[in-house]
C-alpha cells in the first residue's frame, strides 16, 4: 500500500527543496563573482608592474680588477648592496605610481639611486685601493635608466597637468564675466598673489617663497678634518668647496619645488640625494688624506642635513 504524503508535506517539501536550490545557484554566482574579482585584481597588478617599467643599471663586478683577498668581504658586500638599491628602487617605482610630476622618477628615484651607487662604488674602489691599483671611473657606472612604460607613465601625468591648466582658464573666463569694478579687483588681486605685479612682485613673490621653502643647514665638514698635507691639499679644497655648492643647489631646488610632491618630497628627492652628494665627497677627502697621512675615520657622519624652517 502506498503511503501518500499528505498535501501539506507535499508544499513543505517542494518549499525547501526550492529555498535549497535558490541558495546553490546564489551561492555558485557568488562564487564566481569572487573569482572573477581576483583574476581582475591580479591583472590589474600585473599591468601596473609592466605600465610603471623597470629600472636597469650597469654592471660593476664585471668592471673590476683582479679583487686581493683582504678586500674581497668589503667588496662583495657592496657589490650585494648595489642590487638591494636596484630592488628597493624599483619597488618604489611601483608604489609611487601616478605620484608627483612628469620629472618626479628622475627626481626622486633615479637621482638618489644614482648618489647611492656613486657612493658604494667608491666604497668598492677604496677598498681594492689600500692594497692594490685603486681602479678608476666607476662612478661612470652609476647612473641608470627606465626601461619600458615608466617614460609613457610620466608623459600621461605630465599632459594631465596640462588639462588641469587648460580647467584654470576656464575658471578665468568665468571671473571675466563678473560684473563691475569689484570683479575686475578680484581678478588684480588673484593675479597679483600669483604672478606678482612687474619685477617688483616677482621679487617679492621669490622671497616668499624662500621664507615659506626654509633653508637646509649641514654640519661643518673643513672644521672637523686634521692637518690636511700638502699633497691633498688641492684635492681636498676642492671638495670641500663642492659641499658648498652642493649645499647652495640643494636650497635652490628647495624654492623651486614649494608646492610639489607629497609630505616626504624634500626628504626623498632633496635631503636623501644631498646627504649621498655628500657622502661621496667626504669619502673622497678623507681617501686624498689618507694616502700621505692617516686617514680620518667618521666623516660620514657629517653627511645628513637638516630644513631648518
């Protein structure tokens, strides 16, 4: 004898049974949601790795001569540390994507790059020189280059600045259809905190922005050197004024990039290549000294600079 479900049980079952399959295909387009998700996630970092290009430098070990085996630990610990700069920078180039201006990879990744490796290189050239030919012109291997979309990259944040112009005028020609003198003094005044009036307003602009930028201050390097010998002494004024200089360049770039960059722009792309500059040159002075005398030790503690406001 069949044992039929009574009409109740019947809906009950076909109630569930429904609510079950409903939430399977929910639970199946859900899935593929995350799933397709993911996969445009990872697209989109791969074609932010490959849109930003990469940075390549020359080769130094190749360049090098026959290393004595009581600088082979100081030289292959530079040599290491040259391809941690080429990491770091190029993880950089990745996290900074769409920041700052057309010149902000040259400014802030590819020039202290640049500082540091000089100063590893003469590391490594220092040290293969107190027991043998110190080599020369590896400083010429410093410098290094973007490869593949980085250039396009600067480019496109470079003609976005110009649409960003092209929206100020628009907002000019808005003003210019004010009514009256009261529209016509908004305009003399916007124009005169901006461009300044003649020569008198760009000089007063200039000043302003030197007190606004601050100056950089650096610790007094010819001060802290022994008896300098007369052999180095040439080299070694000669160094001593390009800190000078270095210093004078460094405050110059401070007021002309008021404005740019984010929070840590001066210290990335003004104090950290300053204090590699400087690195280089007191090593420099401290190697002219050493060959006749003995050689000052600490110098690159004088190296950092501070923005005094």
């Amino acid at each position: 004898m069949s044992r039929a479900l009574p009409k109740y049980n019947k809906r009950r079952v076909a109630v569930i049974g429904g609510a079950a399959a409903l939430a399977l295909t929910g639970a199946v387009v859900v899935n593929s949601a995350l799933a397709g998700e993911s996969s445009k996630n990872s697209t989109a970092n791969a074609n932010t790795l490959a849109s930003v290009g990469t940075i390549s430098c020359p080769d130094v070990a190749s360049q090098l001569p026959a290393i004595p085996a009581t600088a082979k630990a100081e030289v292959d610990r530079n040599l290491a540390l040259l391809n941690t700069q080429i990491a770091e920078a190029n993880k950089r180039l990745v996290d900074t994507v769409g920041q700052g201006g057309p010149n902000f990879v040259n400014n802030a990744i590819l020039g202290p790059l640049k500082d540091k490796r000089v100063s590893t290189v003469n590391r490594i050239a220092t040290a293969i020189g107190r027991t043998a030919a110190k080599p020369q012109g590896l400083e010429a291997l410093a410098p290094c280059a973007l490869n593949g979309g980085g250039v396009n990259a600067g480019g496109a944040a470079g003609n976005a600045g110009n649409q960003g112009n092209t929206g100020n005028k628009g907002n000019a020609g808005n003003n210019g259809n004010a009514n009256g003198n009261a529209g016509n003094n908004g305009n003399g005044n916007a124009g005169n905190n901006g461009n300044g009036n003649g020569n008198a307003g760009n000089g007063n602009g200039n000043a302003g922005n030197a007190g606004a930028a601050g100056t950089i201050s650096c610790p007094d390097v010819a001060s802290q050197l022994p008896a300098v010998p007369a052999t180095a002494k040439a080299e070694v004024d000669r160094n001593l004024a390009l800190l000078n200089t270095q210093i004078a360049e460094a405050n110059k770039r401070l007021v002309d990039t008021v404005g740019q960059g984010g929070p840590n722009f001066v210290n990335n792309a003004i104090l950290g290549p300053l204090k590699d500059k400087r690195v280089s040159t007191v090593n420099r002075i401290a190697t002219a000294i050493g060959r006749t005398a003995a050689k000052p030790q600490g110098l690159e503690a004088l190296a950092p600079c501070t923005l005094n406001k």
